[in-house]
C-alpha cells in the first residue's frame, strides 16, 4: 500500500489522492471541479477534479482502489462540495444528455 507522506509533496509526479484536497482547496486557493462522465443506461456521473492556483488541472484519485473518483448522484455531488466548501461558492453542475438517454422533452401528438 502506498504511504500518503510520502506522496503529498510530489503532486506533479504522483496522482492526487481524496485526502489531499481539502488542503488544496482551504491553504493554495485550489478549486474543485467536476466533469460528467457517460455512466451508461441514461444515466450521468461526475470525475472530481482539482484546478490548482498555477493552473494545472490534476484528477482526483481514491487511494483505496486507486481508481479516479467518481460520484454517482446529483445528491452526493451537493454534499460532497458543501463538505469542501460549507460557505460556498455556489455548485454549478455540469450536465450533458447521454447518447442513449429517453429524452423527456419529447412531446406527444
């Protein structure tokens, strides 16, 4: 298993693990952003990512499994940036409509 210490001050050479971002986000003005992401059947997840102060966009990994971090539910969404940002900004969720999506703006004759 990997040592969180020793990764934490080679973020340009190592992946950037959950654990890291709040102290990004509170002491280096880092800013979190998430992307959707085609979760199949219809259905939209978002891939946490993170806009460093010098610009450069890192993707969120989870240490556990080492697999990017993803979120499943416009719920979870919400409150996982409220427990980054209690005061805000505000959360614009981004959003496509998936290929395979039943669109509900169709209407009926």
């Amino acid at each position: 298993m990997r040592d969180v210490h020793e990764m934490a001050g080679q973020e340009d050479e190592k992946r950037l693990y959950g654990a890291h971002v709040r102290g990004y986000v509170e002491s280096d003005g880092g800013k979190v952003i998430y992307k959707p992401v085609d979760a199949g059947s219809g259905r939209i997840e978002w891939e946490v990512f993170l806009l460093r102060y010098d610009g450069v966009e890192k993707q969120v990994y989870i240490l556990s499994t080492d697999m990017p971090k993803r979120i499943r539910t416009a719920d979870a969404l919400f409150n996982y940036h409220k427990s980054l940002y209690p005061d805000g900004p505000t959360l614009e969720v981004p959003y496509f409509r998936p290929a395979n999506a039943v669109s509900a703006d169709v209407e009926d004759d």
